[in-house]
C-alpha cells in the first residue's frame, strides 16, 4: 500500500510530540499496564514503538502490526525490545490477518481514535484472542462538559492533522458493546498541555 502525504508528516512530527509526554508520565502508564501481557502478544497500530521498552521479556513472541510503512522502518530500526521474539508486520486492525483464537494477548495504545470503524476493529480484536485472552488497552477519548463540546469542533481539524485522529471518540461505550468480558476501565490524564488528548482511559478486558 502506498505512504500518504498525511501519513509520511505524522510519522516525522508524532515521535518528537510524544517524546515529551512519555517522559512526563506516559511510559510509567504503559510500563504498568503492559507488565501484564503475556504468552503470545499482537500490538495493533504499534506506531514508532513507544511501548516496545515496556513488554516483559518473557513473553513467547511479539507481534506489531503497524500499516504507515515509514513508522514500521522506524519499528524495524528499534533495538530496545523485550529478550523474546519481535516481528514487525502491515496491516489493518479492521481485518486482522490472523486465525481466531491465536493470540494471548492483544494490545493497543491510542489507536482506536484513528480509526474508520472502531467497532469493526474491537470484533477483530475479540476474534483473534483465545478464549480468555487479555486486551490491554489505553486510549484517549472523548472528555464531558465543555471539553467534549471543545474535542467536537476541533476533532475535524486534528483528523487532517493527525492522521485521522478523532479527538472525540467514546471508546468505552464502543468496548462495552463489544463481547468482551471483565472489563476494567481507568480514567486518567494524558500528561499533555494539548487539551483535546488528556482524558485517557487505561485498562483490560477479556475474550
Ligand atoms: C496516535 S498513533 C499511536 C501509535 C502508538 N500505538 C503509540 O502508542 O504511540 C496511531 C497509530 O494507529 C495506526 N493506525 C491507523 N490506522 C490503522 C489501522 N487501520 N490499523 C492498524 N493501525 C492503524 C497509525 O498508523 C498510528 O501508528
């Protein structure tokens, strides 16, 4: 598939941006959550790697699956993964290349904003774990009050700037109706002074 304009100036502005909210918190959110994935682990939307230093090394296999060709060189380059196996890998989080119940555990982190149908993305999650299997998850999404009404306007501007990034997406009632099972859901704070990403919702669920 080939690099849009869009895609190309995400890849090159987005690891800068972050590099500076990671360092205020962010890593310490995903060190936590991530300690938890196991076994056979899929990350979807795996961007330029910011969560590749926070997996355990004893897991049996690290998959991420990223489809913006410049972020995959950029993942192909990193060498601060865990001790286990890492593929990096296109595709597409509506239409997972994977057979039902392969995977252990399934990540993702500040992807589902981007997405053009989360929904479908959430039933591909579900197919692809194992019964049982873990979906680690930490988004932002849409706020309440004055925020929300402030991610509304702004979501149609930050979608051509950020690669399709929708400041406003209720990715919790999405997960809710989804099949998953013991939900647990956090709302915390993106440790960002961009206020259209700062409410964040960090947790698990079950297949
Ligand atoms: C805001 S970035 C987050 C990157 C990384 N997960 C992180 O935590 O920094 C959103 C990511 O979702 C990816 N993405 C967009 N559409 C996708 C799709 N259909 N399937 C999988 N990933 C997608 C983008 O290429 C980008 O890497």
């Amino acid at each position: 598939m080939t690099t849009t304009f869009g895609q190309r100036s995400f890849a090159r502005w987005y690891p800068r941006f972050m590099d500076r909210v990671e360092r205020a918190g962010q890593a310490e959110i995903r060190r936590e959550q991530l300690a938890l994935a196991r076994g056979r682990v899929l990350e979807i939307g795996a961007g330029s790697g910011l969560s590749l230093p926070h997996y355990p090394d004893e897991l049996d296999e690290l998959v991420l699956l990223e489809p913006n060709a410049v972020l995959r060189a950029q993942l192909a380059a990193r060498t601060d993964g865990p001790a286990a196996p890492v593929t990096v890998i296109d595709g597409d989080a509506h239409a997972l290349d994977f057979p039902d119940a392969s995977v252990d555990t399934v990540t993702a982190s500040l992807v589902f904003c981007s997405l053009g149908d989360p929904a479908r993305a959430l039933a591909e999650v579900h197919r692809v774990l194992r019964p049982g299997g873990q979906f680690l998850f930490h988004e932002h999404v849409r706020g309440s009050g004055v925020r929300a009404v402030f991610q509304d306007l702004l979501t149609p501007v930050q979608r051509r700037l950020a690669d399709g990034c929708h400041a406003n997406r209720d990715f919790e009632s999405l997960l809710r109706a989804a099949p998953f099972t013991d939900i647990e859901v956090a709302a915390l704070r993106m440790p960002t002074r961009l206020p259209t990403i700062v409410p964040l919702v960090v947790g698990t669920a079950r297949a």
